[in-house]
C-alpha cells in the first residue's frame, strides 16, 4: 500500500493577512509614508512569502 499526502498554502488566506497587516499599519499615514511601509510590511507578513515584482509573490 502506498500513501501519499501533499500540502499547498492557502494562497487566499495569506493575501488576506498581507492585506489587513498593511491596511492596519498604514492607517493614517499620507501616501509618501504608507508606500514604503507597505512594501516592507507586505515582504515579512507571511513567513514563506517573497515579493518577485510588483503584486507577483513567490510562496513556498
């Protein structure tokens, strides 16, 4: 008998969190400010997470 089992992230779970995480630190703050905070945020928030380019994550 052979068994196998197979995990894959929940990719919609983990843009959820990347979004609430960078909505609530960016509350407030004029745009100059939120941007680069929202990079930085959006690049830890999820362990496994990496930023490729622009809106084009790598999840592992």
């Amino acid at each position: 008998m052979t068994l196998s089992t197979s995990r894959s992230p929940d990719k919609g779970s983990i843009k959820e969190r990347i979004k609430a995480a960078i909505a609530k630190a960016t509350a407030g703050l004029p745009q100059e400010q939120a941007a680069p905070l929202a990079f930085s945020l959006a690049s830890t928030a999820v362990p496994g997470a990496r930023l490729l380019k622009r809106r084009h994550w790598s999840i592992h």
